[in-house]
C-alpha cells in the first residue's frame, strides 16, 4: 500500500476515531471510512437496481406463488 500525503480534515478523523474505539489509529480510521463509503455506494446500487428491475415481482401474483408450493 503507497504512503500518501494528503490533508485530513482534523475534527472529522478525531469523531471517527473516537467512535471506533480509543485504540483506532489514524489509519484504521481512513481505511475503516472509505470501506464504508464504497459499501455504502454499492448497497445504494443494489437497492437501485431492486428498484429498477423488480427481480422479485413475480412473487406478488398469486398464481405463482402456488405453483412454488407444489
């Protein structure tokens, strides 16, 4: 992993640290923010993508639903 030199936000990296647990290091706390933030991204893809395609809406008629259970 390349070392970067970038400015932090000093207020917002403490909040993250202190709501992680007092051992986080600064780093921790980086890494533990953008995973979250592409999870984040890629949950709000899949519910648009739900939203979209409406993968399930077979299962809202009856007559299918009742096939399954045979």
């Amino acid at each position: 992993m390349p070392k970067m030199l970038i400015d932090i936000d000093d207020a917002l990296l403490e909040r993250a640290r202190a709501m992680l647990g007092a051992n986080t290091t600064k780093k921790d706390a980086v890494n533990t923010a953008l995973s979250k933030l592409v999870r984040l991204h890629d949950q709000r893809e899949t519910i648009d993508w739900i939203v979209a395609t409406d993968p399930v809406g077979d299962l809202r008629d009856p007559e299918v639903r009742a096939a399954a259970r045979r």
